[in-house]
C-alpha cells in the first residue's frame, strides 16, 4: 500500500502539473515557423494578450474533430494548404484544422497547490494506515 501511495504522489507531482493555454490566431501561428535570433517569440492570443514562446513552449493545433496535435516551436512549415511538422511525422490539412493554435505555459501556483493537496491526502493516507495498523485492525474472539 506505501508503494501505491508513493506512486500516486510521484505522478502528481510530476505527471499533473498545470498549464495555462492560450488561443493564437493561425496568422501568428505562421510567425513561429523560422527561428528567431533572441530564441523566443512574442505571438498576441485572442484575447490581446501577448505570449512568449520558446523552443521549449508547448504548442499545439487542433482538428475540426477535436484531435489535439502537438508542434514543435520553430521546427514546422505551413502552407495555404498545409501543416508540415516533420519532427512529428505530421502533414496536416490546413482546411481540416480549427483557426486557433494553443500555446500552453506551465502555470506554477496552479502546480503548486496540486502538489501541495496531493501531499496533504497522501500524508493523510499513510497516517490512516499507520493508525489502522496500530490499533490493530480486528478482535480475536472473546466473551
């Protein structure tokens, strides 16, 4: 059972961190094609809001399905008609695309207080079964 506690907390802690997605127009999709010489680039969502993207910023397209395609930042080619990510293997069909990319950023305090709940109920957990297991857990018969 500590095994199986130690788990959960691991993947929370590593495998739900928080992010905060951002909607980019397919315009300022096309401006993060080609490398820029600063190594980042500032695209404007939606909203207004301008978004620094990195070689290391998640950014994704999205089908007219819902299907959610991962692009690497700087490293894909897009056409009239196409998408071509060839680190991914992806030639895409632009008309087969929604018009808005998502860039998602890693939101810290949002991690943070899921690591910190997720050590809270983990901690309770194991101070649940110690206590069971202290109290001895069942009776042996008797009067």
């Amino acid at each position: 059972m500590k095994r199986l506690v130690a788990a959960v907390l691991v993947f929370s802690v590593f495998g739900l961190g928080c992010y905060n997605t951002y909607t980019v127009p397919r315009s300022q999709l096309a401006t993060l094609q080609d490398f820029p010489e600063s190594g980042k680039a500032t695209v404007t969502d939606s909203n207004g809001r301008e978004v620094v993207v990195n070689e290391d910023t998640r950014l994704f397209v999205r089908s007219q399905g819902g299907k959610r395609y991962p692009i690497t930042p700087f490293n894909f080619k897009m056409t009239e008609s196409q998408l071509v990510a060839s680190d991914r293997d992806y030639i895409l069909d632009v008309n087969s695309l929604r018009e808005n990319a998502e860039v998602d950023h890693m939101s810290t305090g949002k991690t943070a207080a899921w690591i910190v709940v997720g050590s809270v109920i983990g901690a309770g957990l194991i101070g649940l079964i110690a206590w069971a297991a202290a109290s001895g857990g069942g009776s042996e018969g008797g009067n």
